[in-house]
C-alpha cells in the first residue's frame, strides 16, 4: 500500500508517499480500506515535534493521522464476521497510522456510518464533531441565546454554527476574510463578521441592538477572545476549547476569573457519561448528522499531498475539517 511517512520532525515537506507493507490485523482488530483521513491540527505539532496534549511523540518513522473512515476490508480474530464489507469510521486513539490506503484499529473503535453520509464527513464527525458535542455539554443553546464562535469557518466552528442556529440561537460567526465569512453566512450565522477588521465589535454591537452575548465558544484566544468576551453580558459564559492564536508552542488560553471554563480534556468525558464517554460523543455526532443537520464543512486533498494540507492548515487556507482522501 501507500502511506505518508514522517522520518524525522520539522517542516511539512518531512511527509513523503512511500510504499509500505500492507497491514494485517491482530486479534479483535479489524483493517481497514481507507477513503478519507481526517487532518488535524494537532497533527501538525506532532509533525514539529511538539507532543501538545499527548503523553509522548511518536516514535520514527511513522505514518501520522488518527482519524479514518472507509471499507472494513479484512478482520482479526475474534471479531463479528458481519463487519466484513461495512462503511465503518473510527478514531485510532494515541496511535497513528491514518494517512495511509489501509489502516487497522481495533474492532471496538468502529462505528458503522450512517445513511447516506460520505466518508470525508464521516471522519470528520469522528474527531471534530465528538469535540463540538462535548463542548456543547457546557452550555444550553436555544431561544433567546446569543452564541458568539470565533473560527467559525474552522472544523468545530462550523459544526457549533449548526448546532446554535438548530437549538434556535443567534448566532454570530468570526472568520478571517470575505471567503471563509461568506461560508459561515451559508451554514447558518445571523452574522458573519471578518475579525482581521479592526471594527469587528462595532459590527456585532450594532447588529445585536443591544443584546448581549450568551456564550463565546473559543477556540482561538488572543485579542479576538478578548473582544469576544467583552460582548457577554451578566453570566453570560466563555467556553474554552482551544487557543490556536498561540499553537502550543507559546502561551495559553485567555482567561477571565468568573467567566472562562476551560471545557476539554477529563471534564469534557465526565459530563458524557455511559461506560466509554468518548464513544458517546462520538454517537451523538454521528446520530446528528444522520438527522442532515449537524453536516461538517470538509476541505479535502487526496493522500500524497498530505504536506500541501498541513501548510494550508497552519496559514488558515481551510474551512471546515481537512480530509486526505487517498
């Protein structure tokens, strides 16, 4: 098979298509054809040779990705036979190996994709959609809400535009330009606004009347948060899921005592509950989206310009989930 290798940590051009061994499933694993892999930005620190939140890089050479969706195409021992020849998705955990033509992951990890539902949108609810589910734990979104997202044309930002406008919320829309502003106009937002203008606030002040914001969904930090935050009225409540004005190399959420929550890692599961809470998320997205509301924006890129998708991703270049289909 063909898979994206990544000998030693640095730039994007580190990722090459090479040929590899086909992968063969061990016990209670299953392989699988791949059709897309999700990108994530994650990815792309790990490529730098930054762990972020993960316990440890992995070791080289790898093939890098943790996100999947295809054709369950062979199977280890012990598992249900009808797995055999279904649409599956999956999220690999802390192993790699999803940019690749085949992947293998064990059987528990799968889940059948609904519907009609294609693969790149598959794989994007695996990861990102599970996230904007938990985040949206943190919050009741409905009538009478003014939902603020910032990098509302990025994966989760366009996923949480859905689900406010859904509940029936006002929904306003940050993105960086006239394109990525015209997609979030388009996935729903009452507003979308350019937050490169310096006049963004002015815009949404003037658009909202009076009202103030609910929530700010933030994944972005820096002085779009901090201009984010000060449109929220009393109690109004800044989730924090994400800082990617600093990356992980550098510096940390904005956060104002009272207001902030920092909503991810083992306080995002301890609110989904059932015995995997992951899984739970991931079957709420996936259960949404089968409803054709809950549809993740996706930039795709086929599998041998992986290192093309990682520069469009650090630069911004992308709206929605970045999905490598090989």
């Amino acid at each position: 098979m063909h898979a994206i290798r990544l000998h030693a940590f640095g730039p994007a051009e580190n990722l090459v298509l090479e040929r590899v061994e086909d992968p063969r499933p061990g016990p209670g694993q299953v392989r699988v054809a791949v059709r897309a892999a999700g990108v994530h930005l994650l990815d792309t620190s790990l490529r730098e040779g930054l762990r972020g939140p993960l316990p440890e890089l992995p070791a080289l050479p790898t093939v890098p990705g943790r996100e999947i969706a295809g054709v369950v195409d062979a199977l280890g021992e012990g598992v249900d036979g009808s797995w055999l020849g279904r649409r599956a998705v999956a999220h690999l955990g802390f192993a790699p190996g999803g940019y690749a033509e085949l992947a293998v992951t064990d059987a528990g990890r799968l889940h059948e994709i609904p519907g009609d539902l294609g693969f790149a949108e598959a794989v994007a609810l695996i990861g990102t959609g599970r996230t904007a589910m938990g985040i949206l734990q943190f919050a009741e979104v409905g009538p009478g809400s003014v939902a603020v997202v910032p990098a509302a044309a990025g994966g989760v930002g366009t996923l949480l535009v859905r689900y406010a406008k859904h509940a029936g919320a006002t929904v306003v829309g940050l993105a960086g330009g006239p394109r990525k502003t015209a997609l979030v106009r388009a996935g729903g937002a009452d507003l979308a606004v350019d937050y490169t203008d310096p006049g963004w606030p002015a815009e949404v002040r003037a658009h909202l009347d009076g009202t103030a914001a609910t929530v700010v969904f933030d994944g972005v930090g820096g002085d779009v948060a901090r201009e984010a935050v000060a449109l929220l009225g009393p109690g109004g409540k800044h989730l924090v899921f994400g800082w990617s004005a600093e990356g992980f190399r550098d510096g940390g959420p904005y956060l104002v005592e009272g207001v902030s929550e920092q909503v991810l890692g083992p306080v995002m599961l301890s609110r989904a509950g059932g015995e995997n809470p992951i899984r739970t998320l991931e079957t709420r997205a996936l259960a949404a989206a089968a409803e054709g509301w809950f549809t993740p924006a996706v930039t795709r890129f086929p599998l041998a310009e992986a290192a093309a998708a990682h520069r469009a991703l650090q630069t911004r270049a992308t709206v929605g989930k970045v999905v490598l289909e090989p």
